[in-house]
C-alpha cells in the first residue's frame, strides 16, 4: 500500500522537544510526536470506499493487512512521525487552558488529485495532552462519529470525514452517564479526514501565552496551504483570512440549521479553521422543532448550545479568534466590522435558507414574517422538523384548505392539532399559498428544487444507537445499511421508507436516543 506523502505540519512547525506521550504542559510547540498505542486485536468494521480512493489509494486495499495495521495504530506507515497537536480554548464559555490532542493522533498528511488531506486515528491512546483520559474511545462514539461526519457530507454540510471504523480488541472504562457508575466497553478507533485539523483553540493558545513568533508561525502557515489566495502574509492578509474564516463558520452554522443539526459542544477547541463541522460529540438532529434542545447532558441545564442559540455561539467563538488574532493586527476595527456583518449576514443567509426550504424564488418583504408564523405553529405541537418540511413539498398551490393534512405524518401527537393550533395552522396555510401564487415555479418543480434543500432522511439518534446494539453483539449489518442510505439523504430510496418516520415512543428517554453524554 503506497500513499503520496507530505509533511509540512512537521517540517514547517515547531515540534516538542520531548517525545513521548506523557501527559505535560507544551510551551513554543504547535505538536509533539507520540507513537499509538498498539491495539491487542484490530478489527476493522467498515471502511468508507469513497474516502479510500480520495486519498489515492485503490477500493481492494481495505482488504489488505497494511490498511489494518496502518489505521487501527499497529504500525507507524514509513518516513512519517505521529503527532498530537496543541491548542487550548474555552469551553462552555469557560477558559480552560491547554487542551490540544488527547485521544486523537495525526498519522500523516497526503496529497491526491491536487488535494490535501490529513489523516488523524481517534482513539488510538494517551498524548501529552490527555490530561485525566486515557487517550482511547469506546464503540458507541466511534459508531456516532464514523456514521454522522459521512452523512453530514451527503447532506451537504461543510465536515471533516470518516476513513474507517475499526475495534481494539480492547476494553475500555467509561461512565457514560457521569452517574458514578463505571463500566467496561468495547473499544474502538476512528481514522477521520480532513485537509486539516487546526482549530480556533490552536491560535488562542500562542495568543494566551503572549507568544507571537509561534502565532504568526501558524497563522502564516495556515494561510500558504489553505487560504493561499489572500496573498502573502501581512496585516492586511490576517484581516482577511479572519473575515474568510468567519464567512466559512457561517456558512457551516446556517447548513447546520438548514438540517436541524445540533452540534452540542461549540466550544472553540472544537471549531475548526476551514468552517467544517469537526468533533462528533453528543449532537443530535431536532425531532421535535424546538429552538431550546440540546442533545448534550452537560449543557441540559443552561443549554448554551441549543439548536436556536448556535448562531450566536458561533459569533462568541470568532470574537475569541479574533482575540487570539488581534495579536498580529494590533487594530481592533477591522475585526469588529467583520463581526458585525457576520451579524448582519446571518439574518439575510438564514431568511434566504428558509426561502429555499419553503420553496421560494422571489424575495418578498413579508417572507420574514411568513418564516416566523411557520416557526410558531412548528412550536404549538411536537412537530418533527425532518418529515413536515420534506412533506410540505407535496403542497399544491390553491388548496391551503388541505395543507395541514399534508403534513399531519409529521406530528407526533395529531390528536393535539385542535381548536386554536388547527386555526393557526390554517391561516398560515392560507398565507403561503397567496405567497406561492407570486412565483413562477409548477408544483412539480418546486416539489423538485424543496427535496434538494429538505433531506428525507437524517442520522437520528435511535438509528445510531440501534447500529449500536447490533454492532455491539458483533452485527455490523446495520452500520453498512444506514452507511448507504445516508449517501442519498435526498433521494425517496423506496427499499428504506421505514427509516422516514418519527422518533418511536420506545426512544423518548432512551439512553444514546434523546440526550447524550460527552462520554466517548
């Protein structure tokens, strides 16, 4: 197995001096080179075909023994030095100090097809920035991470990738309800794909310690091979790679509203410098619409990352980029302008989301409007967000008076939809379909151009955690059938129908199924 190499992260950026994987504060170093931990019976679960070829490497080397060993950790490829990156940052709002790398380990980067990528094992032991872990995963996550960052992709949505899935061989104590009540897992290793891992907590860790020489290292590397167009470094070049930074985040947070996507850990270590969805913790996709969820366990009580509050997180993790930054600029109005239209643009990219979603060409003063009364009868009953936008698609102009019929299959309790919330459903229907008769667009076609923007299926949790259960009395079938299926969320894929329907009863509360830990 032959993979074309590149070793710039290494070769062009400080390294610790110290080698080995001893958990330690790291000063003047961006990464330092640890060796995985060798699993005592690799097995590999499932392997992504695309991902495979993206990365040069033909479809029958996933049956080889070098992929096996490569990418579960048992062997170190030839010519390249494993490292774990530094990089610090705030969580829950919180600064946390050093926190970098501490269950992931960056094997090697290659160049394909004019592209490059980095290639990272989740799971493959301790580095010296695992603080009180012990470096390794569980199945359960690596299950979530592997199934989700490939079906964000089909989605749509700006992500890093998944190369394989594959079992240690290894048992693994978690608590994964932080209960005091510990357990031996199944664990596992993720090798997962990026053109980078560098995340905003990179910066704002040099940035802490006053460290400009090892910021304006990283800032300068990160714009020759990822933002090459903005020119060579100067100050102006930083204005700039900041404002494209924050146009990518954005882009990435409205896709994630687009789809009803809740990450549920936007801390800023887990924000990555090219605007990709990175580190696939406890989120969940809305099921029932509500701008207050939050998929995560640590965050149930103040739900700082709650579906309707992820704009805004975005916005208070790229001030404390544009902190980190500020180091180099030494202006603060430029970066102040530049978040002030992020605020301003996520008001008109959100609207423009939801015109497409609603199937709407023209723009229209009242669409606004339009959107918010939608969004309050989305709230009068529990409504899942998935099934009644694709459904809103079968709308036929001129018969508002069946519209709510269209969409019944989408409440969860239809014997709720009475009286008062029947009626304001009714004049909302009325509402849009005077709105629809302004546009050009048959039935048909907008059905067409609303079921590219509307996926038919998403990766809710029970169908994570039914992968889960199988994969965990040793049947993977399940992980391959959801794999396909989430390679065409868009498509009506008849043979899978059961798969568009609401989150069952038995899933409410469920462990894995409603709230999820940051356990992994």
């Amino acid at each position: 197995m032959r993979l074309n190499l590149s070793d710039t992260f290494n070769k062009e950026l400080p390294s610790d001096s110290n080698t080995t994987n001893t958990r330690r504060q790291v000063s003047k170093a961006t990464h330092s080179y640890v060796t995985p931990k060798v699993p005592s019976n690799p097995k590999l679960i499932h392997a992504s075909k695309a991902m495979v070829e993206a990365i040069g490497l033909a479809d029958d080397a996933i049956d080889s023994q070098d992929f096996l060993d490569i990418f579960s950790g048992t062997i170190v490829y030839p010519k390249t030095k494993p490292y774990a990156m530094a990089y610090a940052g705030h969580q829950f709002g919180n600064w946390a100090g050093q926190l970098g790398d501490g269950r992931a380990i960056n094997l090697f980067e290659v160049e394909h097809k004019a592209k490059r990528w980095a290639i990272q094992l989740k799971g493959s032991g301790e580095t010296p920035y695992s603080r009180q872990g012990d470096g390794f995963a569980v199945l359960r996550s690596s299950i979530r991470e592997y199934l989700c960052s490939e079906a964000m992709y089909h989605l749509g949505v700006p992500t890093t990738r998944a190369l394989s899935l594959m079992l240690s061989g290894d048992d693994v104590l978690r608590d994964m309800l932080y209960d005091g009540n510990p357990d031996y897992e199944k664990g596992a290793i993720v090798a997962r794909v990026a053109p980078t891992f560098i995340r905003f907590g990179n910066f704002e860790l040099f940035a802490s310690r006053k460290d400009r020489e090892n910021l304006k290292k990283l800032t300068n590397y990160t714009i020759k091979y990822f933002y090459p167009e903005l020119g060579k470094p100067s100050k102006e070049t930083y204005i700039k790679f900041f404002e494209e930074v924050t146009n990518r985040t954005l882009n990435m947070i409205i896709h994630w509203q687009r789809v009803g996507f809740v990450h549920g850990v936007m801390n800023t270590d887990n924000m990555s410098i090219l605007g990709l969805t990175i580190d696939y913790g406890p989120y969940g996709w809305l099921e029932d619409f509500d701008f207050g969820w939050t998929p995560n366990t640590t965050d149930r009580q103040n739900k700082r990352y709650r579906f309707g509050n992820q704009p805004n997180i975005g916005l208070w993790n790229l001030l404390q980029l544009a902190n980190a930054l500020y180091t180099l600029i030494e202006e603060p109005e430029p970066l102040e302008t530049i978040l002030n239209q992020y605020q301003k643009d996520f008001e008109q990219k959100s609207l423009e989301m939801m015109r497409s979603k609603l199937g709407l060409e023209l723009k229209e003063e009242a669409d606004g409007k339009l959107v918010a009364d939608l969004q309050e009868c989305l709230l009068l009953s529990e409504t899942d967000m998935t099934i009644v936008f694709r459904l809103l698609a079968n709308y036929k102009i001129g018969k508002p008076e069946r519209g709510l019929e269209i969409v019944e299959d989408a409440f969860y309790k239809p014997e709720d939809l009475k009286d008062t919330i029947e009626d304001q459903w009714k004049v909302w229907f009325q509402t849009y379909d005077q709105r629809l008769q302004k546009e050009q667009l048959s039935d048909s076609e907008r059905q067409k151009k609303m079921n590219t923007v509307n996926p038919k299926y998403v990766l809710r949790n029970y169908m994570a955690q039914l992968a889960i259960d199988k994969a965990d009395e040793g049947d993977n079938s399940l992980i391959d059938e959801l794999f396909q299926l989430l390679k065409k969320p868009y498509d009506e894929q008849s043979d899978h129908e059961k798969w568009f329907a609401k989150r069952p009863e038995w899933a409410r509360h469920k462990v894995g199924c409603s709230m999820l830990s940051c356990s992994s």
